[in-house]
C-alpha cells in the first residue's frame, strides 16, 4: 500500500509544489489530531465534575444522618462519675445563692444598729471591756471654734502640756459649772464625758500645780468600754452619747500633747476635738487645719527629739 508521500509524488507537479501539498497534508492531520484530543479532554473534565457532585451529594446524606442520630440520642458516652459532677455543682451553686441571701438579710437587719468597726477610737489592747453588737449611739451635735495657725491655737489655750494617760473613766459634768454634776445639776446641764488621767512630763504654757492632771472630753467613746459607760449612764439610758465630730483617739499608755482651756477650778477640757490632742508617736501628722505636733513644739522653742 503506498504512502501518502509516494501518491503525492506520482503527481505530474513540480518538485516544489509537491512539497507544498505534502506539508499542507500533514499540518491538516496535526490540526485534526488536536482538535480531537481537546474533545476527548473536555469529555473526560466533564465526566470528572459529574463524579465529583454525585459523591460530595452522598457525603452531605451521611452527615445529616449522622446529626439526627445525634440530637435523637443521649450521649451514651457520658460517665456516671461525670453525671454525678454535675449534680454536684448545681447543688453548691444553689447553696451559694441561698448564703447571699441570708448575708443580705443580716446586713439589712443590722441597719438600725451601730456596729463596732476597725477605726474603733480605743485599740482593743486599751479596752477595759469588749462591745456589743446591739449598743446604740445617741449622736450630739456640737461646733468649735477652729484655728489656722500656732499662734491662733496658743491664744484660744491656757494650759498645754504632754503627757501619758494612765487612765480613763467616765462620769456626768455639770455645764454650767465646769464641774462634775451633783445631784442639785439640772438635767439640761449634765453633760457625759470621759476623763482622762495624765502623768505630766512637761509643761509649755500655764500651770499645772502637781505631776498628775484630769482631761476631759465632752463625750462617750465608741466601741470601747461599753460596760463602763452603760453604768454610768444608767438603767434608763437609750444609748451612749457620742459627738459628731472627730473624736481624738486616747489610748492608755501613749503621750500626747493636750492643748487645754481651763476655767478657774475647773477640769481642763480640749480647745476643740481636731486640734487638742497630739499624739506623740506620730509628730509629722497635721491636724484638720495642716497643723502637726512638731510644729506646736517649735512654736515653743522645743524640737520633737525632747519628747
């Protein structure tokens, strides 16, 4: 059988024209050859798509089968340890709710009473007898004079001196008088105080005749020395008096620098709550009106090292 070459040359053509058709025959079958290959390409791309989808369609039934077996059906896995854990918290959870609710009851019922607190004016070291929960406070109001500087304080003062408290008690002053009340005191002029017992170390302004020395503060203590209070007081007393205002905090054994007014024969008392007692532990401390203990004892030619 003769090629396709030999029949081309059996033509009566010229050489060159021969070669003409001989390459054009063969460009013609390259062309046919590729076009038939894309066909078979685009054939099998099509099928491959077709294949893909139908197996991604049976992948989608089996999870959703799988999910509604789920929802349907307890987790069998789950152990009984596990379940028991559970429980557990739900009952601590519950017992922790009903403990706030008991706290914000006690909370409420307390509102009506004055409780003892970490600010007390005593240090319970101090304290002759511990508080109680359901003490009432009757709260006195009451204004003094204040004093901007040294000088000021000096001038509203005749007697201060330093000194270390050996004791406390408490007793009824008549006001009118300047002196403890009598059964003759009327009753508007009795006024509860606490008395204070002071070891004099030394003296800066006035004269205090002897080593020992009484200071009084028109008012109770707070959360200290309840005991002692209440018998003073009485039966018949609705509760302790206490000023409303910064009470000084007198502890027994400490020194303090007492800045005093005394009225004849009667007993010392403070200028003003803020600004008549100094302790002398703490000389840098300034008062309501940024006066402090060192300042009072330079205004006296005294430096805090002679305490």
């Amino acid at each position: 059988m003769k090629s396709l070459k030999d029949r081309i040359e059996e033509l009566s053509l010229p050489q060159e024209t021969k070669d003409k058709i001989f390459d054009a025959v063969l460009q013609a079958g390259r062309v046919s050859q590729k076009r038939t290959n894309m066909r078979l390409v685009g054939i099998l791309s099509s099928a491959a798509v077709l294949v893909f989808i139908a197996l991604a369609a049976v992948a989608v039934s089996v999870i959703s089968n799988r999910s509604d077996d789920m929802i349907a059906e307890p987790n069998e896995n789950v152990s009984s340890a596990d379940q028991r854990s559970a429980a557990d918290i739900d009952k601590k959870e519950s017992s922790s709710t009903e403990e706030n609710h008991e706290h914000e009851n006690d909370i409420n019922t307390s509102d009506t009473l004055v409780q003892s607190d970490s600010s007390s004016n005593t240090d319970e070291s101090s304290m002759i007898s511990d508080s109680t929960d359901d003490i009432r406070y009757n709260i006195v109001s009451a204004d003094w004079p204040m004093y901007s500087s040294v000088g000021n304080l000096d001038a509203a003062s005749n007697l201060i001196v330093m000194g270390k408290v050996t004791g406390i008690s408490f007793d009824f002053v008549d006001l009118s008088t300047g002196k403890l009340a009598t059964s003759s005191s009327k009753e508007a002029d009795r006024c509860f105080s606490t008395i204070y017992d002071v070891d004099i170390m030394n003296c800066y302004k006035g004269n205090a005749s002897g080593e020992k020395l009484q200071v009084l503060i028109s008012s109770g203590i707070k959360d200290a020395y309840i005991e002692e209070q209440l018998q003073v007081l009485g039966d018949e007393a609705e509760g302790i008096p206490i000023v409303a205002c910064n009470i000084p905090k007198i502890d027994i054994g400490k020194t303090y620098l007492f800045v005093l007014k005394q009225y004849e024969d009667c007993i010392p008392t403070v200028v003003n709550m803020e600004q008549g007692v100094y302790a002398a532990d703490t000389p840098l401390e300034k008062d309501i009106m940024s006066i402090s203990l060192k300042d009072v004892l330079a205004y006296y030619g005294k430096e805090t090292d002679a305490i």
